[in-house]
C-alpha cells in the first residue's frame, strides 16, 4: 500500500524527540537533585546517628557543650505550633475560600480578593517575623499574662507568659499557611459542578445549607489535602517562628513559654556549631526533611485522589 | 410597573392561551418578558398550564423554552443581570409577590435538571435532603418518605438493600430516578423537568417516559424537551416555543397533526431546528 500524495511527511518528528529528551534531562535532575541533598545530610548527620540512635529522638537535653543532644523539645515544639497553626487557620481560611468561591461578590471583586490573599504567601518570611515582635509580641505577652493568670490550672495555659513563645509563632504560621489554605480549598469548591448548587437551591436549601449539606461535603477531600499541605509549610517554617518563639531547649509544655522547632533550631545553631554538634544538627535537619516529605506527599496522594473523584463519576 | 401589571391582569382572558375550558388552571403566565442583560429572551408570554396534566415546551435550541421553566421556581436569579416583566402565577398567586418567600416557593415545586445530580451522599440521604433542611428528621417519617418516593419512581425494587450506598455508585438511569424521587419527596404540587432524558439510553428514558405518565395523577408536570417524540408519548398538551416567544399552544395531538402556525408545522416536520 503506498501513503496517498497529499498526506504530509511528518518532518517534524526529530525536533520534538529532541525536545522531549530535554524535558526527561530536566525531569530527572530535580530527582536527582533531591536525592543529592538526602544523601549529603544523611552522611553529615550518620556520625550523629551512630552515636545517638533513636534516644536522639526522646530526649530532652540540648547541650552542646557537653555534646549531649536531644530534639525532643523541637519535635514537640514543632508539632504543637503547627498544629495549632492549622487549626487557627482552617475555619477561617475555609470562611475567605467560601466567600470566594460563591457569588457573595461580584467577579471582579472576588479576583482582587484572591489576589490580596495570594500576596500573603508572597510576603517574605522575616517580614511576618519582624511584624510579629512589634505587633504580637506586646499582645501575647499581656493577654496571655490575662489567661495564664485567671485559666493557669488548665494545662498549656500556665505562666508565667512571654511575649517569645509556643502561641507567638503559631499565630504567625496560621497567616502565612492560610493562603494555601484558602487556594487549595478554593479550587476544591470551584471544581463542584454548579449543577449540584442548582440542584440543592432547587429542593429549596439557603445558600448555607447548599454550602454546609452539598458543597463541603464535597469538597472535604480537597480540604483535607490542603490542610495536610499547610501543616507541612508550617512545619518547614523557619525564619517568622526563629524570631518569635523564644528558642529554649528546654521541653515546656505551656504554649505562653518559649519553644523551639526543628527548623528554628537550625537557623540559630548552625552558623556557631562544630564537631559533633554539626552531625547532631544534620540529624535533625533529616529528621524535619523526612517530616516535611512524608506530610507532603500524603497531601498530594490525598489532593490526587480528589482531583480523581471530582473528574469522573459524576457526569453519568 | 405595578399598575401596569394590573392592567395587563385585566385583559388576560382574552389573551390567554388555555386549549380547553374543562381543565384547572395552575400556572398562569401573564405578559411575561425576559431579559438577561439589554438581551430580551423571553417576549410576551401569555398562557395557562392546567393542574395535574403534562405540559411540554418544545423549540429549537435558544428559542427560551428552558427559560421560562426556570422562571416557575425563580432559579434564574441565581443568574447576575437578569430582570423580567409580567407575572406567574401558580395557584392563583403571584410568584414575585413580595409576600411569597423564594426558599418557600422553591419547596412547593421539584425540579429534575438535565444532568443528574445526585449528592454525593447514600441513596436514602438524597431523597430526604429536602426533608432535612425542612428540619423534618423523625425517622419513621424519613422511612416512609424513601420508600414512597423511590417506589413512585420504581426504583425501590433496585436499590432496597443498598440505601446506604453512595448514590454515585447507580447508574446513569437509576441517578435521574433518583433525581425524580428527591425532588418529589417533600410532595411539591409542581414537577418541573428540563430534558431530564437527554443524557440517557434508550431504555432508561422509556422507564422516566413511563414514570411521567404515571406521576401526572399527583403532579403538575412541565417538561422541556428536543424530542418531538417523547412531547407526543408523554404531554397531553404541547408549547411550541421559537425566538422566546410562544408561538403555539394546544392539546399535543392537535399540534403534532393539524397545527395552526405554519413554523411549528415546519418544526415538527423537521424542516428547521
């Protein structure tokens, strides 16, 4: 059989393969570039590792100058003040994600509104930390004097409170994880179907029941995905939460005291470290890496299988 | 505006389109325009569709048919730039009356869209969502609502011993009976369907053709469709829409043999559209 006249040879082909290996170069480069930077902290911190073990992980004394080292005031430090940054941030980043989503505004306004929320997440960090002693500082330090004086008993609550502390820095993560918040959620309730809104304002439902009996529940997934992801950023923070939250080594369990996280505990030792502090650091530093990975990938799995569900299935 | 609308009332009788005297009036639709926008896509309706019979609206595409359904439970101001003239009344009363509550309105007449859109929630919570939000959620009730409504729309049979399943799991068919049995599960008065079957097989829309029939006994059924067919299998009278105006209004055997209006003789003919 032989190809009719009038069909072109396709001369392009060459030109786009060698396109494609280009695209493959650059693909495996970030991969590879990843595993560079595990395998460079993991054999920084395998002395560390060799001498520490896992009680590098339960204790709670950090002192250099006898080479004794333990993360676990930063473990919980960082666990604490992420978490409360995400649950600070969630009602209300979910609230400003709804507003925009829904026809509260008209559309010219609701993109100037996203816009001023995705400028959070372009505001440098140590910007969030600078305004964060002017602003929060004074604040927490009185306030939370007032809480930590009437509700003390309460455990996390007690005093004395410093204005460096636990809830200083969980404070400024909620604002800089709520942009992620608010995009991701955003792009959940915008990829609903307007058939499905259509079909509960025709049963009768008020916007706030479409939104809390057909909407949310729809986009819970998405939700989930992108708190998994914000509490991933807030764990990775580092220069806002250095300035903010005190830096002691010590492992207090009330959010007024001063705190530490992995993260800023790097930021302020590395540059004074040596010996085998260097590895104790490294191996903190993989131990947030590991963290910070884990959470995100599972944000990811969680944001794909939504993406999944939101493609298919619905439209008969 | 007011007293113009009063004026209009008054001349109705004569303008009226209503094909015979021996049936009720539900829905009146008085000198009704529609704009979207400066755009006008509705132009002086005038006519009645009688209580507990199958009315449809067919047209060719854009001639504002499915325009004027979603008129009858206001869900066109859902839409931004959207004003109108004229009135519709069910029952005697006016839907725009500032009196009528929207969310009310909405309750008192079902609607089946073109696409099914079931919750993505188990069988049994779609068709008692309109009972939820009614704050309705004594279980005996609830119990009696899902196997009533999903036994009108014959799909009881089918889904029994999965009621709790997500209802996204049915198939295309069972999804749009499912759609039917939700949106008369609170017992409207009103059942409006805007081309419930144009996403379905053959067979699926046999068995919604079969449960229009049957569910006029206890509804006032509108339905919008493209099929001249399923207009002539299913309505006992037919409104042949072109241009946003009403063109032809009459008993569904009358306009599919001896229509009046030379265009809807050539659309039904299949000479446009």
């Amino acid at each position: 059989m032989s190809v009719p006249a009038f069909i072109p040879q396709n001369r392009y082909r060459p030109r786009r393969d060698y396109f494609r290996s280009l695209c493959w170069i650059a693909a495996v480069m970030i991969i590879l570039l990843l595993g560079f930077i595990i395998d460079e902290i993991f054999t920084r911190a395998l002395p560390a590792i060799h001498h520490y073990g896992w009680h590098f992980l339960t204790s709670s004394e950090w002192r250099p100058n006898r080479d004794l080292y333990g993360v676990l005031p930063m473990l919980f430090g960082t666990a604490v003040s992420s978490f409360l940054a995400l649950l600070l941030a969630l009602p209300l980043g979910l609230a400003v994600a709804l507003f925009l989503s829904e026809n509260f505004l008209p559309r010219p306004m609701r993109q100037l509104m996203r816009m001023i929320v995705e400028m959070l997440a372009a505001t440098p960090s140590v910007v969030y930390g600078l305004w964060g002693i002017f602003t929060l500082v004074p604040l927490v330090q009185h306030y939370g004097g007032i809480v930590a004086h009437h509700w003390g008993w309460i455990p996390f609550l007690h005093g004395p409170a410093y204005g460096n502390s636990l809830f200083t820095a969980s404070l400024v993560l909620a604002l800089m994880v709520l942009p992620t918040i608010t995009a991701i959620s955003r792009a959940a309730l915008v990829a609903i179907p307007d058939t499905f809104r259509e079909g509960a304002y025709a049963l009768g439902a008020t916007r706030w029941e479409t939104i809390i009996r057909v909407l949310l529940p729809y986009a819970a997934p998405g939700i989930v995905a992108a708190s998994i992801l914000a509490f991933g950023r807030a764990m990775g923070e580092t220069m806002a939460v250095a300035m903010l939250i005190g830096n002691s080594q010590r492992l207090t369990l009330s959010l007024f005291s001063p705190s530490n996280t992995l993260s800023a505990l790097l930021a302020n030792q590395f540059s004074e470290a040596e010996g085998l502090q260097i590895n104790a650091l490294m191996y903190a530093a993989l131990i947030l890496i590991m963290l910070t990975l884990g959470t995100n990938i599972i944000g990811e799995l969680v944001l794909r299988r939504t993406q999944k569900a939101l493609g298919g299935g619905h439209c008969l | 505006m007011n007293q113009q609308i009063k004026n209009s009332t008054e001349q109705v009788p004569s303008e009226v389109m209503s094909p015979s005297s021996d049936m009720e009036t539900f829905i009146k639709v008085i000198n009704f325009n529609f704009f979207y926008g400066k755009k006008q896509t509705l132009f002086n309706i005038n006519f009645a569709i009688p209580t507990k019979h199958v009315t449809s609206f067919i047209g060719p595409s854009g001639s504002g048919k499915s325009t004027l359904l979603r008129n009858f439970n206001r869900m066109n101001e859902l839409l931004p730039g959207v004003r109108h003239e004229g009135d519709i009344a069910i029952d005697g009363k006016s839907i725009f009356d500032a009196s009528i509550e929207i969310i009310a309105l909405r309750r008192r007449i079902g609607m089946v869209f073109q696409k099914s859109n079931p919750f993505p929630r188990s069988i049994y919570e779609n068709v008692v969502f309109p009972l939820r939000i009614m704050g309705r959620n004594k279980r005996s009730l609830l119990n009696e609502t899902v196997e009533r409504s999903l036994r009108s729309v014959a799909l009881w049979d089918e889904v029994k011993d999965r009621l709790h399943e997500n209802a996204l799991g049915l198939s295309g068919g069972q999804m749009q009976r499912l759609c039917i049995a939700r949106a008369i599960s609170s017992q409207p008065e009103i059942l409006l369907m805007d081309e419930p079957c144009s996403a379905l097989d053959p067979i699926a829309t046999a068995k919604i053709e079969e449960l229009i029939v049957e569910l006029k006994k206890e509804f006032t059924i509108v339905i919008v469709t493209h099929s001249m067919q399923q207009a002539s299998r299913v309505s006992d009278l037919t409104a042949f829409f072109n241009f946003g105006k009403l063109i032809e209004f009459d008993h569904t055997h009358r306009i599919f043999t001896a229509p009046i209006e030379k265009q809807t003789e050539d659309y039904i003919t299949g000479r446009f559209g």
